[in-house]
C-alpha cells in the first residue's frame, strides 16, 4: 500500500501535464468532413478506427503496391513565423504522391503524422485542411493519421509533420527506365515555385536580403511566392500515361534536375539538357542572385523551374506534350538522352 499524507500534493490531470485529450477529440470533428471529401473506391474504413482498412480496386490484374514517405522540411520554420499554415498540408502530400506516381503508380490512400507540443485546434485544422485538399486534388483517400500532443518536445507554436501514400501500379506497367534510349527527349513540367526542397537556402537568402526584400516575384506578393505549394502532377500525369508511351519520369526534389534526372536513367546514359530551353522565373533569379551561386548550384539545390521530368521517343513527345499543356500543365522540351561516356550524368549547356 502507498503511503499518503495530509500534505499530499492535489491530483494531476492529462491536462495538467500538459496533453488536452478534449482537444484532440474536437480536431477529429473537425477534419472528418474534409476526410470525407478524399473518399474513393476502396475505402473500407478510414478516420477514427485503429487501422484503416483500403481494398486494392478489382480492376487491377497484376497490383503491385508502391509507397512514399516524406515531410516538408524547414519550409515549416516559415510557416511558424509567417502564419501559413493552410497549405503546408498539400506540400506534405505531394511529396508522396508525385514520389509515387514516377513508378507509373496511381495514389491510392495518404496517411499523416502531426506532432505538437500543445495543439492549437485552429492552426491544426488549417494543416490537415491542406493535406485533404492534396490528397482530393490527387485523387488519393485520407483514411488515417495521428495527432500527437507531447509537451516539451516542440517550442510553442510549432509542430512537425510526416506522411506517406501508397499507389498501384499494374506489374506489367511499372516505369523503371529500363528502355529509355538514346535520343529520347526529355520533357519539363514547371513547378509552382521552391515547392519543399532547398528551405535551408531559401531561409538564408531572406535573412540577407534583410529589407531589400521585393514587394512581389512572379505577380504574387513575396510570401505567397514563397510558400506556393508543391504541384501536384498526380492526375494529368496519369492521363498521359494511359494515352502515351512515357518511359520514365522524374520528381525534382531535393538534388534538383543534376541528381534526380539520373535515378531513372539506365547505367551509361546521360540527359543533356539545354539551357534556356524553359524560363527562369523571378523567384529562382532572386534566389540566385541573393545567394549569389552559379548555375550548377542552382540545378542540384533547387527544381528551378521544372518539378516534373518526362522520358519519352522523340517520335511520341509532341503528342505527349500535346496532352499535357491540354490538362493545365505547362511543358518545355529541355533536353535529349544520350551515352555517358565520360561526361556527367546531367549536364546544362
């Protein structure tokens, strides 16, 4: 038996230490309609279950399951100090999705992680609010996640953020480069901005700007083009893919065009691309002025342009092309493939 006393301290509460579970209930209510907007065959059971249950679509023959798994880095750390919070949720998940869908895969269900020291219901509504709208916008079902309340881990109004999707792919349409040739072209799609990748960068150059800071870059005031959320390539990809022979794609992340063009090229062959074949925007010249960096920093540190890269025969790329400027996208013939030789396995010249 535990001693006690009349001097025994008053009882501690969850709440007391600092987790509100009310709170928490209370996020749920809220994020559940948005959920439900992400709902798509499939879904078994999503939100408030322990595990979320997704049947694979019957009109797979072959499915093979193809996952992602990401965060959205230190673009957070503006999030926090600019009070934007609304669309950090769609960056989480295109990071996925799009890492998906190069596999030739559809996305099928997202899952997130949202870690907090105390909630704030109105800052976390506004992220997962994001993430629904990344995940409908990709036709990709939010059927889970898990909100954490840890006091003491986290400075007081930050949070951290994780997120993985899984896709389908039929076995026999799996990209994997394999057949890419020399003489392939290689398409660019632009990107909406930085999207999630070179923040550390990003943060530098405003720190050393300091009040040099432009009113506006690309029409859009500075931090809106700033924070301007990862392009979802998702659905007009995936269209073009079932009307054309794409055969590889490439998500521009972090290592930019110089280190991920290479991930879906076979041994010895080599993207040379051409510059000035897409336009520099007043954002990615901004950057590069104030940090001051040459181009080859600036192809291996940021998308710079381009967020999406397609492999297809030169025969097949203007209809392709064709399709994809159809659906919304805008796309650059940036480059050719060809022998390595000795050469690097992307150059820009």
């Amino acid at each position: 038996m535990i001693p006690t006393s009349k001097s025994s301290p008053s009882p501690l509460s969850y709440k007391d230490a600092g987790v509100d579970i009310d709170a928490g209930d209370a996020l749920i209510e809220r994020i559940k309609p948005l959920a439900k907007k992400t709902m798509r065959e499939g879904v078994l059971a999503g939100i408030g279950g322990f595990g979320a249950l997704f049947e694979v679509p019957k009109r797979y023959k072959e499915p093979v399951l193809v996952s992602g798994t990401d965060g959205v880095g230190t673009k957070l750390k503006l999030a926090f100090e600019w009070n934007m919070h609304d669309t950090v949720g769609i960056d989480l998940v295109a990071m996925s999705v799009n890492d998906v869908l190069v596999q030739g895969a559809e996305p099928l269900f997202f899952l997130d992680y949202f870690a907090c020291g105390k909630l704030d219901i109105d800052t976390a509504a506004a992220v997962i609010g994001g993430i629904a709208k990344g995940c409908e916008l990709s036709g990709c079902a939010l059927i889970g996640g898990e909100t954490a309340e840890m006091p003491g881990m986290y400075p007081a109004g930050e949070y951290d953020l994780a997120g993985f999707a899984v896709g389908a792919v039929e076995k026999s349409k799996i990209l994997t480069g394999q057949n890419v040739k020399p003489g392939d072209v290689v398409l660019g799609l632009a990107s909406h901005g930085v999207h999630s990748n070179g923040f550390s960068l990003v943060r530098k150059c405003i720190e050393r700007a300091a009040e040099n800071i432009p009113a506006t870059l690309d029409g859009k005031p500075f931090k809106q083009a700033i924070m301007e959320p990862t392009r979802l390539y998702v659905k007009n990809v995936l269209a073009a893919l079932a009307q054309h022979p794409i055969k590889a794609l490439a998500h521009i992340t972090g290592g930019g065009l110089l280190e991920n063009i290479p991930r879906v090229l076979p041994e010895g062959y080599a993207a040379h691309l051409q510059k000035g074949s897409w336009p520099q925007t007043e954002l990615f010249a901004w950057l590069q002025a104030t940090a001051g960096i040459d181009d080859i920093e600036m192809n291996r540190t940021f998308n710079n342009g381009i967020g999406m890269v397609v492999v297809i025969a030169a025969q097949d790329a203007a209809a392709c092309a064709a399709t994809l400027r159809a659906s919304g996208e805008q796309v650059f013939e940036i480059g050719v493939i060809a022998e390595r030789g000795n050469g690097a396995a992307v150059t820009v010249a």
